[in-house]
C-alpha cells in the first residue's frame, strides 16, 4: 500500500491519536488529525487523498453527527467510536450515515478490514 493515501481521525486526545497513527501506518496509510468541521472541510479541500475518517466520539459531543453527516455527502466513509459506557441504547453515528460504529475497546483486525475495504482497489 501506498503512503500517500490519509485517513482523518477526529481524537480529541493525543495519546488515542499516536497510537490511531502507528496502526494506520502499518497499514501503509497516514492519519491526518483533525479537530473540527472546518478542519474536516480544509483536509478534503487540499487535494489530499482521504478515503475515510475515524471519529472518536469521546470530547466530541454533538459535533459527531455534523461529521457523519458532511462526511456523508462528501463520499468519505466514517467509522465511528464509542467508549464502551455510552454504546448502550442510540447509536448517533449510523443514524447520520456512519458506515461502522466501534465500541471501545475496538478489535484492531475488525478495524483494519474496515479501512482496508475503503482503500481504493490499486491500495488494497
């Protein structure tokens, strides 16, 4: 796989980001993090190649259906998730166009099928 092609990844927290990053690159691709809708807007207008964002909704609030939801209209999956005690009952991510949700502690092989499968086929 090629290096050139990013994923976005909506963290609110540096240490979640870092290791986000170390899998993503043994998966030959480059997290991009960003912090807000404008961020989001900015990274799919330069050019750049995202084909997916993975949104921690931890520190996130609302905002993560305004993500899900631009995202959406955009053509970028996003994978959304979940600490573990708040996975219990609505689900915001799919109800605004999430293509997976996560419950955290997230299963990294499950992860990695999924962001494989957003790859365009020469990447895979």
């Amino acid at each position: 796989m090629s290096k050139r092609y990013c994923v976005l990844t909506v963290e609110s927290e540096s240490g979640n980001f870092q290791v986000l990053s170390r899998f993503l690159k043994k998966l030959g691709v480059e997290a991009l993090r960003v912090h807000s809708l404008d961020d989001i807007r900015a990274a799919l207008d330069s050019g750049r190649p995202v084909f997916a964002a993975i949104i921690d909704v931890r520190g996130q609030g609302a905002e993560v259906q305004d993500y899900c939801r631009f995202l959406n209209e955009k053509g970028v999956p996003a994978l959304v998730i979940f600490p573990g005690e708040s996975f219990k009952g609505s689900r915001p991510g799919y109800g605004c166009g999430a293509k997976w949700v996560f419950k955290k502690p997230v299963i990294m092989r499950e992860l990695a099928d999924c962001i494989r499968t957003c790859l365009p086929n020469e990447a895979r």
